[in-house]
C-alpha cells in the first residue's frame, strides 16, 4: 500500500510542501492498515482447516507429551448398592502441535487465542474407570491456542465411576476412589500422560474447592503416573487417588448409642430377681434390639465384605438369647424346688462342684458343708445303738427291781420310740429342703454363669470393635 502511494506521488512533479503532506498522509495509512489487530487475522493465517488431523509430531518416533491437571470440587454421589461414585472435577489438559506457531508480534502481540475447533488434532482421553458416558457433563466447547502451539483444554466434568467400596470399618470408614486418565489408543511410545502438579498441589487445590456433600468429607487427594500393561501393550496413565470419610455423626446418634443402650439395659435386666418378670422385660428389650437391627439392615450398603458393626449386633442379640434361654432355666429350675423332686446327680456333679468352682460360687460351699454333717447324723444305726444300750440298762434294772418300775419302762419306751419317729420326720424333712435349696443353688449358679458370659462376651466384643474402628 504505502509503495503504491509512494508511486502515485512520484509519478507527479510535486513542490516539497506537497512531499512532505504526502509523506504524512502515507505513515498514517501504513499504521492504520497494521493496526488490523483481530483474533480473525490470527486465525485465518492459522489455516486451522488444513491444521493437522493426525498426531502432530514433526518425527513420528516422538512422543506427545500430554500434562494433566484435576480438582476434585465434590462428590455427587456414592452408590454403595451398585458401588459406583459420582464426582464432578474441573480439568485440564495441556499438549503440544509442532505445526501451530506464530510471532506474538506479527499480530499484535497476540500470545493466545480462544478458538472453538475441531480441526486439530485432539488425545483421546480415557477414563479407565468410568462405567457411564454421562452427558451431564457442562459443555465447553473452547481451547486455548498459545503462540507456542501448546493447546490447553480446560473442562468441568461428571464422572461415573466403579469405586471398590470396603465396608468393613462401617461406619467409620475411609474409601479410595480411583480415576485413571489415559489414552485409550495410543500406546506409551505415541502419548504420554504426566500430572502438571504434583499431590500436594492437587490436595490442596481440591481442599480449597471441595464442597462438602451429605455424607462425605475430603481426606485427601493424591497423584501418580504409571504405565499400565494390558494385552503386551503399555499404555501412560496419571491416576487420581481419592480419600474419603464418612460422617459418621448420624450412625453413631441413632444406631450404634442406642443399641449400646438397649444392650446394657438387658445386662442390668439380669438383676432383676423375679425370674417371670424377667422373661418379660428381656422378651421387650429383645423386640426393640430387632428393630433396630431392622434399622441397620437398611442402612447398611450391600458388599462382599460384612460390615464389623453388623456381626457385633448378632453377637449381642445371640447373647440376648442366651441370656433369655438362661431365664427360661433358672425359673423352671426355681419351680422344680417347689415340687419335691430331686436334682439328678450329673446335675449336682456338673454344676454344684465343678461350674460353682469355676464361677466362684462361695455361699454354695458355706451350704454345702451345713448339709453334709446332717446327713452324716442322719444314720438310723446310731438311734439303734441308743436303744439297744438302753434296752441294756432296762434289763438290769428289772432283774433288780419291782414290776412298777417295769410299767415306767414302757412307757418311757413307747416315748422314745415316739421321739425316734420325730427325729426320723425331721430327717427326712431337711433332706427335702435341703433338696429345695439344691434347685435354688442350682438356678443362682446358672444365672450366674449366664451373667458372667454375657459380661465378658460383650465387653470382649466392645473392645474389638473399638481397636477396629479406631486403627
Ligand atoms: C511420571 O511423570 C514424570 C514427570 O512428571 C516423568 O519424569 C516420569 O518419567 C513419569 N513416570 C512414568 C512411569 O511415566
């Protein structure tokens, strides 16, 4: 344009004055043609249509490096029935197109441009654990072209993704999930997937961001790259490992404090000493415990692995049980000892001596050994013996003496045989009691032994539930 001008000047003869107008006049049109500072200039020079639609290496045995870049802003979901996670993350994507360049400036001193295209060529990104293409996902149809020929995608995403829930420590567990960005072609010699930032950076960005949603906080984010080897191919892979923590508040208010409750009110139950009365309020406390299990049915997530939570709930209500069969015993061994029966001698062998020592039982021993000396008393060849000396006496004293004295001496037999049949009743009426208080002693002895498991199984279980919820 300005030799054009320059041209037309030259072509007439013309004073100074006029050059030098003309001089003007052409500066001026120069910087006003340059100032055409559009993106479209830039863009058009750019031919993007014929930009290249294979991988964009000047050699073919190089390989794109493609930088990745994730901030976790929350978790939308987790499925604990179908084990999947619904996360939504900003992400970024950075490589580089050896055949995009331009001078800054040539064009203003443009260093970026924001061009909505598919004509270059593009990594096909690949997120080895999603299960769902979501259309969810907000659409950004932009790139960032640097006048280096680094281009930059920048996108939010939902991702629906197999997470590999371990239930165990419900519901004071932690759950990893994983996502895998790779390319699904491309093998490791074509691309390779590097973290732009590494796992501090990426914590903290994603503790900066996250929103916290129901029942999950943030534990932590962390990044690695690895190649991944599949069918003798290697495939580049940056994986985003998320930590994750149940709030476990809610399980704990209304699940595991008020089972707790319920269990200690069935142990203090044990204390209660009318065995009828017993058997009702445990049958109670046995209905409740089974709603709430009902509670903890529905609220546990379905996984290979048992929750610790749910094996120690069937523990207490096995032990519920136990302690409800216990009950039952005790008070048909208390009606025994109203009716007169006799306490089988296994019985007597197993419990009155073996498990009563074991337990600990002292007021059985203080018992025991009252019992014994009757019985040793309780021999009529002793009461024979008696009678047979008096008889004796009898027949020296009626050699010596007068019939008067013989009536006397019957009468006095006839009195102690009278006595002898007292003592005799007497005998066999402490015997039977001492049978009643057998039944008893046996029933105290059983309950007890029924207390005493059901203490230390549930303190045991206690304990082990707290080491593993707590490591
Ligand atoms: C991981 O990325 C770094 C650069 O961030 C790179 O130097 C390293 O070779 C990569 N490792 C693998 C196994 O790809």
């Amino acid at each position: 344009m300005g030799k054009f001008w320059n041209y037309t000047n030259s072509s007439n003869k013309m004073s100074p004055h006029m050059l030098l107008i003309s001089l003007l006049s052409s500066m001026v049109l120069e910087v006003w043609c340059q100032s055409d500072c559009s993106y479209q200039k830039l863009l058009k020079s750019l031919n993007l249509e014929n930009a290249s639609k294979v991988r964009p290496v000047r050699n073919w045995k190089n390989a794109s490096i493609v930088n990745i870049d994730l901030t976790l802003y929350t978790i939308v979901d987790l499925d604990m029935s179908t084990q999947t996670a619904t996360t939504f993350v900003w992400f970024y994507m950075a490589w580089t197109d050896e055949y995009i360049s331009w001078n800054p400036g040539d064009f203003c001193g443009i260093k970026k441009l924001f061009v909505n295209s598919d004509y270059f060529w593009k990594p096909d990104l690949y997120i080895y654990e999603m299960t769902e293409n979501d259309d969810n996902s907000p659409e950004i149809p932009y790139y960032i072209l640097r006048n280096n020929g680094q281009i930059i995608n920048a996108m939010p995403l939902r991702i629906i993704s197999t997470c590999n829930l371990n239930i165990y420590k419900f519901p004071f567990d932690i759950q990893t999930c994983k996502l895998s960005f790779g390319s699904f072609m491309y093998t490791v010699s074509d691309i390779v997937m590097w973290p732009k930032s590494n796992s501090s950076v990426v914590n903290q960005n994603a503790k900066d961001v996250f929103a916290s949603k129901d029942e999950w906080e943030l534990q932590s984010v962390a990044v690695y790259n690895t190649t991944h080897k599949t069918m003798g191919l290697e495939y580049s892979q940056v994986i985003y490992s998320i930590y994750i923590k149940r709030v476990a508040v809610i399980y704990v208010l209304n699940l595991i404090i008020p089972a707790c409750f319920l269990v200690f009110l069935d142990i203090a139950s044990m204390f209660i000493h009318n065995y009828e009365n017993r058997l009702d309020f445990k049958i109670t406390v046995v209905l409740g415990f089974s709603v709430m299990l009902l509670i903890l049915n529905a609220l546990l997530p379905n996984s290979d692995s048992t929750p610790m939570l749910g094996t120690f709930c069937c523990i207490c209500m096995a032990m519920m049980i136990l302690s409800v069969i216990g009950t039952i015993a005790t008070s048909y061994m208390t009606e025994k000892s109203t009716t007169n029966s006799q306490v089988p001698v296994w019985v007597k062998v197993l419990v009155l001596k073996h498990l009563a020592r074991i337990i600990l039982f002292k007021k059985d021993f203080a018992k025991e050994e009252l019992v014994t000396p009757v019985t040793a008393d309780n021999d009529p060849e002793n009461a024979k013996k008696s009678e047979t000396n008096e008889d004796v006496s009898d027949q020296r004293r009626a050699l010596e003496n007068d019939s008067n004295v013989k009536k006397e001496v019957k009468l006095l037999k006839r009195i102690l045989s009278e006595i002898l049949r007292i003592h005799r009743k007497l005998i066999l009426d402490m015997q039977q009691k001492d049978e009643q208080t057998e039944w008893s002693l046996v029933a105290q002895i059983v309950d007890r032994l029924v207390l005493i498991l059901y203490l230390s199984i549930v303190t045991l279980v206690f304990i082990i539930m707290i080491c593993v919820w707590t490591i």
